[in-house]
C-alpha cells in the first residue's frame, strides 16, 4: 500500500516576499494597513508602513511612515510595522 504525501514540494511553496505581502495586509477600524519590510543594502530590513482611510474613494487620506524601525528579520519588520500602525490608529481615533 502506497502512502499518500500530504506535505507540499518545495517547488509548491509560495515565496515568503508573496506570502508576507499577502497575510500582513489589515483592515483594522475602518483604515486599510499596508506594512512593507524593505531590504537595505547593510541586510538589515526596514519597517515602512502606509495607513489609508477606506473607502479610499471617500477623500481619506494616506499617511506613508518610513523607516519605522530596523531588524534583522523580514517577518519581525513586518510585525513591528503592523502594529504600530494599530497604535497609531486607536491614537488618532
């Protein structure tokens, strides 16, 4: 009997810039929160963040924070930077 493979090849993984970019964007008190890890050329990634009020068509404004912190770590920058934004949000509220 042969068993199934339930795991995925390495080939069927989404790349981490796709998955990332897809899992952090939020909704989060009527503002859209978008985070970006930026790569700089030391390794080190920047938490940039840019907050919009929906429905955009409405007039909302966009607010755009660069360089919000830095990390070693994509995933840490893009946590930190989401975050932030939801302080910033219950800050301006």
């Amino acid at each position: 009997m042969k068993i199934q493979n339930r795991f995925r090849a390495n080939s069927e993984h989404p790349t981490p810039d796709k998955a990332l970019r897809a899992n952090r964007h939020i909704r989060y008190k009527g503002y859209e929160v978008a985070p970006v890890a930026q790569r700089l050329p030391n390794g080190l990634f920047a938490a940039n963040l840019t907050i919009e009020k929906t429905p955009a068509a409405s007039g909302g404004h966009a607010y755009s924070f660069d360089a919000l912190d830095y990390f070693f770590d994509e995933e840490h920058a893009l946590a930190y930077a989401c975050r932030w934004g939801r302080l910033w949000i219950d800050s301006h509220q």
